[in-house]
C-alpha cells in the first residue's frame, strides 16, 4: 500500500511541476519582447547616416534583384530558414500582414538558402504546403547575410520609402511588434 501511495504522490507532483511549467512558458511569453539591434553604418554623410545597405537575392523565377530596386516604398525584410523554429513560428503573422498591406508596404521575405540546409526548391515547396503568400526571396549567394552580418535568425529591417532603416530586430518579433512598425512605415 505504501508503495502505490508514493506512486502517486509522485504522478501527482509531476503533473503539478508540468501545469506550473505551461503556465510559466505562457506567462514569459506574452511578455516577449524582441531584441532591438542598432545596424552599423559607417557613412560619413549624414543624409546616409542610416540608409539600408543594398544586397543581391534571387526572386521567385531566379532573377537577380537587389533591395535598392524596392525604394521609393517602405519595406519590410525578414531573413529567415526552414530549420529556424523560431523564424517558422513568426511566418504566418508576416503573411497576414502582407495580405493586408502589400498595397503600401514591400515584404522581402529573405530565406538564408545555403543549399544544404535550405535549397531553393525545397523551401518553395515549404512555402507552397504551407499556404503563405508572401513575395519570397533567396540568398543563394549571402550578399544579404554578407551586407547585414546575420548571425542570429529571424532578423526583420523595417525601412521607409527613402531607404532609410526605421527599426532593425533580432530574434522573433510579435503580432504587436510587427503591426506597430508597419504602421509607423505607412504614416
């Protein structure tokens, strides 16, 4: 009997130790907030003081386009990969916005393709299962990852139509997050 009776008291705390860490890991959650990072830029003309810095990525047919080429509107750049779970979590925000604001705003979804990992077809074909619509970008040959120092993944540029960096974050950004500085970028 005294045995049974240490059985479950056992369950009984692992069960509690477990609803306190859901509880925990929602809590901390909510109160994410993502890392602001400040985009070097050693430009001694002022009027360049934080202009985004230009990059050559592939679009969807291949073609070479360079973020330069989407000035004259705001624009979003994520950088991201399949294999960043915390970079897939935040995918589906970035195509709700997109659907609602691509009349005003450019999204550079930019997949870090280094052709192990992530290959240009495969990650179509993750894009296409998952039912996002966003304009998607690869760089194939890390001209973007090279320009920005990417060393941390997800990492999202928020820049006005002049081409000048707005915000610049590190890590997952939040619904609220993102809905903030697309607002910012289109007043």
């Amino acid at each position: 009997m005294k045995k049974y009776l240490k059985i479950i008291v056992y369950l009984i705390s692992f069960i509690i130790i477990i609803i306190l860490a859901i509880f925990g890991y929602n809590y901390l959650t909510k109160k994410y907030s993502p890392d602001e990072i400040i985009v070097e830029n050693k430009q001694e003309n002022s009027n360049q003081a934080n202009q985004a810095k230009d990059f050559e990525v592939l679009n969807m047919e291949g073609e070479k386009v360079k973020l330069s080429d989407f000035f004259g509107k705001p624009i979003i750049v994520n950088f991201w990969a399949t294999w960043c779970g915390p970079c897939k979590m935040e995918l589906s925000e970035f195509n709700e916005a997109y659907k609602n604001n691509n009349q005003e705003i450019e999204f550079l979804m930019v997949n870090l393709t280094d052709g192990y990992n992530d290959t240009v077809e495969g990650v179509k074909e993750f894009v296409k299962n998952s039912n996002y619509e966003f304009p998607l970008f690869f760089d194939t040959e890390f001209s973007a990852n090279n320009a920005y120092g990417i060393y941390s993944i997800p990492q999202t540029l928020f820049i006005d139509k002049e081409g000048k960096i707005l915000k610049s974050f590190k890590g997952m950004i939040n619904k609220e997050t993102l809905e903030k500085y697309i607002d910012k970028l289109i007043h």
